[in-house]
C-alpha cells in the first residue's frame, strides 16, 4: 500500500511525477533486460533468502584514468536517471526471465518482478560534465540490495563509453586549442548505430562544436556541419552538365543568369596573374564544374573539397574562381576542406594562395578563408600540426575519436560497501582492486590560485571539511603519502539526482549545452600539469584520517589469517 503525505497524496504519486518530467532512456534497447544474466541469479538468490529488501549501497567508480592521463570527463548520468526512473518490467520481460532461467525460479520472484521499481532507490552522483579521478565515487545507489543489483551492469555500461569518448574529445581540444573549431565525423567509422549516436553526445560534451551525424542533431540539438564528398566532385564530367545557370544575388535585386560564365571568367583572371612562381597551369574543369554546381545549390554555405585531383594546381584556383564570383553577387564562401596529402605544408599554401587573392583584387578578408583538415586525424596528429606550424582553422575527426582508438574502455566498476548500515569492503592481493568501504561523502578542495588541490572522501558521519581549515588528507592504502591542506574553496561533489518516492529535494538535469560549458569551466580549473598529454602530475584523491583509520580496522578485521605449520 501506498504511504499517505499530510497533503492527501501518496509518495506513488511523487514517483509518477518525477517519472513523468524525467524522459525515457534515448535508446528503447535500455530495459531491465540490458544486464548480465547472473544479475537475476543473485537477484533471485536474495529474494529466496528474504535478503532482497535489505537495504544496500553501491559505488560506481573507476580506477583509472585512460588514455594513460590523470583526467577523466564524468558522462553518461543523465541516460542512468532516464533509465532508473523508468526501471519497469513489462510481461513479455517477465516470459522471457522464466524462459531464461529455465524453470529454477519460482512464480512468486515472477510476481515480485512485476511489481518492481526503484520508488525506493535513492541516487547520488557528482554533475554530469565534471572532471573526476580515479576511485571517487561518480554514483552512488541506495536502495534494496536485489533492485540495486539489477541496475549494476546497465549503470556501468551507460557510464563507461559515455566518459571515455567524452574524455577522449576534451584531450583532442586541449592539443587543438580553444581557438580551433573541432568537428565529429565518426557516425560511419562508429561502433553501430547506438555507438555513432553516443559519441556525437558525448564528443559535443567533451569539448566538439558540431557533428556530421543528423540523428545526433535532432535528438540533443547539437549543430550540424557538412558539406559533400568526393563523390559528388567526380561525379561531374563538364561544365556543360550545368542546365540551370542563374544565380540571384544575396540582396534579392539582380540576377546572374549565366553564372558557369562569371566563374570561368575569375578562373581566367585568376590564371593571368603572377602571385604563384610558375602559376598553376590548367585546372580540371570538372572539379570546377562540381564546385559551381555545388555553389549554385548552396551560395550561401560553400566550402569545397579541394583534394580529389590536385589541391593546389586545381582545387585551390578553383575554388577561388568559385568564391569571387560569388563575391560579385554579395555572398561570401565559407572555405575548403583538405581531406589528404602533407596537410601542414598545404594549409599554409592554400593560406598564401587566399592571402595573394586578397592583395591582387583588393578583396578584405579573402586571407582569412577557412581551413578545415581531416583524413584520420588524432590527438597525435593534431600535435605534432602544432609543432610542425599550420594553418588550419578547424579540424574533422572521426574513427580515431568515436572509437577511441588509443584505449578500449575505461573500466568503471559497481561495488557493494555497505548493507544494512554495515560498511563491507571487497579485499584483493592488487591493491588498487580493494574497495573503500562504507557510504561517503566526498569533496573537492581547492588552493589559493583557485586550482583544485585534492578529492577527499569522508565518512558519511563526518564534519564536512571548512574554508582555512587544516586537513590532514590521507591516501587510502599508502600511509607514508600524506600532506596538510589548507582549502580556500570547498566543495561538496554529491548531489542527489533520484530520491524515488522520499521527500528529499533532487537535482533538475541540466541540458547538454549547460553540461558542456561546466566541462569546459572544470578544465580551466585544473592545473596545467594535470592535464598535459605526457607525464602528467598525478592528481592527489585522499581520504580523511578517520576514514583512513577505518578502512584499515576493516580490512584486517575481513582478511583471513593464515596458518603455517
């Protein structure tokens, strides 16, 4: 039966609610089923041994930074609360879990599948969009210990890719730089299509300013850019192919109505000039056919791809033949994309090329035309443009980014560190597999230069750690790594994201964009030395000296005593 509130409602009613306001999960393949099958044995297992509704808490955590960094950018927790709010099994679920486990189950863990929901599952996390390190809880689950199992595996693979691509897109944009407009073009080289989908999410989140993928654009309003492929330049045999010629100028008052003409007339003045030692010789006319084609469609978005036959003996030229006429009516081309080749040396000669332009025919601006670079580009790529000098102005990353070619996965784990208000701890001969134990609290505290200094997890019991208090901050296994600090910022890192049915006030989910500029203020508000692509300073994650004390009384209190005879 339903608990009564003072005001005539139920607490159901509350979970309806939230239900109602917190979406579905984006993809319908996220269902109670979405999990391991050995999730259902142990569920099952609690309820036979009337341990189902005891109540539990569940870390989610990882225990290592990828991309052998220090950093990681936190995603993927709007998609867990979509899920958890919308946890409900459906009859055809519950046929297909007695099918499953093949008859050794009984009816009555049927009928309490039936009646499940998380109205009694409590989630605290830190925000989406957060940088955060190694062994500091991203999520915390409260809740009966057989639905917090069911949740497990779906949470950590909800998590896992979401923060490895969106950590894998923050590197890209720390080596490109701020100034550089960064592009995801993965959706074909993506691991499916749920793949394809979640990096362009991700990729928008980690830093990526717009997207090729349509789909992704609809779904979380995430700009799109494009333009045409190989393909469509090859296609082209002749500027005779050309049957509707007329173009209207920009302002709507005049017509062109020959504008294959006003090209080839630019081309040849073009070919007249001396700014190029030995000039360019003759342009493939098709390629020129395919670029007026393509301006006639889009006058107002041309950006052409300059490489299908020769970037600077044709493409260039045409290009520009392409844009001066379109100047002559009042419309500004967008730039080129260079897809091949040496793409440091021909930037910066497509660079002079529009520099020559601008100072031969006296058009401001033309200097500046865009410069969009792809063909298998990486972080590694990306810096060594840098160190080689480019002149790139936007770059259109893909397979090596959305498949996050440098490292599979990132490793989240789901540990189970209290029951019943009893703190339990998984031990391990690898230190950095033993868990810490029982529900914490954490906090990040920050220095003088306004810089994060330290993580640290205290008991839940625990004083919160004050401005110009000194702390003494502990690693959780080593005991000789310890240090004051002395914070002029703290802050509290968990807020609390689904309350079920309980009165406990809960964070809105804020939109992408807003989780993107948190992503882009966190980094700024990490130490340069935390975040560079080699030999990166190890970020400092403590835990107070009496939760330190604590995890040490436990695990000598758990780990078996040998015997030697």
């Amino acid at each position: 039966m339903a608990m009564k509130k003072e005001n005539g409602a139920t607490m159901a009613d509350d979970g309806e609610r939230r239900r109602s306001v917190i979406g579905p999960p984006t993809n319908p393949m996220v269902t109670p089923l979405l999990t391991d099958l050995y999730q259902y044995t142990m569920a099952y297992a609690y309820w036979k041994a009337g341990k189902h509704t005891e109540r539990a808490v569940f870390d989610l955590f990882f225990r290592r930074s990828p991309f052998v960094g220090e950093y990681t950018v936190f995603g993927g927790l709007e998609e867990c609360i979509r899920f958890i709010a919308h946890f409900k099994f459906t009859e055809d679920d519950i046929t297909f879990i007695r099918d499953a486990m093949a008859g050794k189950c009984e009816e009555g863990f049927l009928d309490y599948l039936r009646k499940l929901d998380c109205s009694e599952v409590e989630v605290y996390a830190i925000p989406e969009g957060s940088v955060v390190f190694p062994r500091v809880p991203l999520i915390r689950v409260e809740g009966p210990v057989a639905v917090a199992q069911l949740l497990e595996t779906t949470l950590v693979n909800l998590v896992n890719f979401a923060s490895l691509v969106a950590t894998n897109a923050a590197r890209h944009r720390m080596v490109a730089g701020n100034d550089k407009l960064l592009l995801e073009f993965g959706l074909r080289r993506a691991q499916g299509p749920d793949g394809g989908i979640s990096a362009s999410r991700y990729c928008y989140m980690g830093g990526f300013d717009a997207t090729s993928n349509v789909a992704a654009g609809r779904l979380f309003g995430i700009p799109l850019k494009g333009t045409h492929s190989h393909a469509f330049v090859s296609s082209f045999m002749s500027l005779d192919e050309i049957v509707d010629k007329s173009l209207r100028s920009a302002d709507g008052t005049t017509s062109c109505e020959d504008f294959v003409s006003l090209v080839q007339k630019w081309l040849a003045k073009i070919q007249r000039t001396k700014f190029l030692s030995g000039g360019f010789g003759e342009t493939n006319l098709s390629e020129l056919a395919a670029f007026t084609s393509y301006a006639l469609a889009f006058p107002t978005n041309f950006l052409a791809l300059v490489d299908t036959y020769d970037v600077l003996r044709s493409g260039i030229p045409n290009f520009c033949a392409v844009a001066m006429a379109l100047r002559d009516l009042g419309y500004k081309a967008m730039g080129i994309r260079l897809d091949s080749g040496d793409l440091a040396y021909l930037s910066c000669e497509a660079r002079k090329f529009f520099q020559a332009i601008e100072k031969e025919f006296g058009v401001p601006g033309f200097g500046k035309m865009s410069i969009t670079a792809s063909n298998d580009l990486n972080e590694e790529t990306l810096d060594h443009l840098n160190k080689q000098g480019h002149q790139v102005d936007a770059f259109g990353i893909g397979t090596y980014l959305v498949t996050c070619y440098a490292q599979a996965a990132l490793g989240c784990v789901f540990k189970l560190v209290e029951i019943n208000n009893q703190p339990r701890m998984k031990l391990s001969e690898d230190v950095s597999k033993v868990s810490i134990p029982c529900k914490k609290r954490c906090y990040r505290l920050y220095g003088k230069e306004g810089y994060a200094l330290v993580d640290l997890m205290i008991g839940e019991n625990e004083p919160a750690p004050k401005i110009e208090e000194r702390i003494l901050c502990r690693h959780p296994f080593n005991e000789s790594k310890r240090a004051y600090v002395v914070p002029q910022r703290v802050e509290e890192l968990f807020k609390c994201y689904w309350s079920g049915n309980s009165d406990k006030m809960r964070e809105d989910l804020p939109s992408l964009k807003d989780v993107r500029e948190r992503c882009m203020a966190q980094l700024k508000q990490m130490r340069p030395d935390y975040l560079r692509r080699l030999n990166p300073t190890p970020y400092k994650v403590s835990v107070s000296a009496k939760l330190y004390d604590f995890i040490h009384f436990l695990w000598l209190n758990e780990a078996p005593v040998g015997e030697l005879h």
